[in-house]
C-alpha cells in the first residue's frame, strides 16, 4: 500500500540555520503530495502541497519541490526562526475519491536562539 | 471563526466506559475524517465519511464506532474504553477533490486518557 517515510528527528537547529527535512514516499498513480505544521497544543495546519511531478509548493519561506525520478517531496527553508519549532508531517492523497491522506511519522525541529 | 470544533478537548474515562467525541465543521465540507495521534506514529486513520449518511472504514477503525447524521457533524463514539485507545484524537475535513480538495482542516484535538 501507500506510505510515507520522513527523517527521524528530532531536529535541533540555530536560528538563521539551514534546514532539510527529508521525505519519501511509495505510492501507486500520481498522488498529490503536501507539507502539514503542528505547533505544540494545536491541530495540524497546510503548510504547501504539490498536485504533480515538478510543481514546488510555497508558504512562509518553506519549499518542496514534487520529485516524480526520486520519489520525495524534501522541505526546506533557508533560514528558520526560533518560532519555526513545531513537528512537521509529510502527506500524500490515496488514490480515489475518497480523500484520504496518509501521512508520515511526523518530524520534531527545535529551533534555538 | 470558520473550522472545525471538536468536543471535549480532554477527558478522563475508566476501562470499560463509553464516550462520544464531537466533531462539527461550518464550511460546508463533504469530507470529514477522524484521526487518532500516537508518539512515533504520526496520524492513523479510523473512520471517515465522504457525505452525509455514509461511513468508511480506515486503518484503524476497531473499538470505534461512528456517524455523520448531519453534514456539519462527525460524531466518534467509544463503545467500552480500553487503555490502547488513550491517544490524541484529531477531526478534520475537506472539500471534494478537484475543488481545492485534498487541503484539510483540522480540529485542534481531544486528548484522552483511559485508566
């Protein structure tokens, strides 16, 4: 079936550093692909997606570029900040009409001073 | 504001006990979903609806029950409480695919403990 693998975290990082959350997937057809944010006590928000092969999805200085030849839809963002910490949690649409997502295991990033 | 509610934001059940979870949307969404949450896991599916009126199993739907009498309202219930089901429970909801769909909207989750 359908998965979704990220990097085990957590992640730590100094503000202003680089950051590359990695994300692989296993799917059959061409699912949409998408980045979703949990902030600690909160639900999980849309952070981007991507509905094809080579789109780059966008928002608040976070990347992902749709790799069809790799399989991976990476985030990234040039230069995160101290409120950046969240767990972040790769997603692909099932195919069908069902809607279904199936997501990854979700990956902590702290971010310090 | 818009979104999705979910009701109650934590509870405390004993082993055994019966409880429903709330979920209630206002934008008009055909999909709703019910997630549980577990540390290492990321998001397991247990039930969802494409419409009102119908049902779906997901990856995880045994020892929870549910409905979608009403549109705007997802309703989750637990029939006899059982440790293994103490989790964070998310709701969500989405448009139908190909009208921006697939972007859900989440709840902000039912944290519950059962002793």
């Amino acid at each position: 079936g359908d998965s979704v693998t990220q990097m085990e975290g957590p992640v730590t990082l100094s503000e202003e550093a680089f950051l590359t959350i990695n994300c692989t997937y296993t799917a059959t057809g061409y699912p949409s692909l998408f980045w979703y944010v949990q902030y600690p006590g909160e639900g999980l928000q849309l952070l981007l997606k991507a509905t094809k092969a080579d789109d780059k999805g966008s928002n608040k200085g976070f990347e992902a570029t749709y790799r069809k030849e790799t399989t991976s839809f990476h985030l990234e963002k040039g230069s995160v900040q101290v409120s950046d910490s969240a767990v972040y949690f790769c997603a692909l649409s099932e195919a069908g009409n069902t809607g279904k997502l199936i997501f990854g295991q979700g990956t902590t990033l702290q971010v310090k001073p | 504001n818009a979104g999705v509610t979910q009701t109650p934001k934590f509870r405390v059940l004993k082993t055994g006990q019966s409880m429903t979870l709330l979920c209630a949307q206002d934008m008009n969404h055909e999909y709703m979903y019910w997630y549980r949450q577990d540390p290492g896991m990321g998001l397991r599916l247990i039930h969802y609806s494409v419409g009102e009126g119908t049902t779906a199993k997901g990856e995880v739907p045994d020892g929870y029950n549910v409905s979608r009498l009403k549109k705007q309202n997802f309703l989750l219930g637990l029939e006899s409480a059982a440790p293994s089901q103490t989790s964070v429970y998310f709701c969500a909801s989405s448009s139908l695919p190909g009208q921006g769909g697939y972007g859900y909207t989440f709840g902000s989750g039912t944290r519950l403990t059962v002793v």
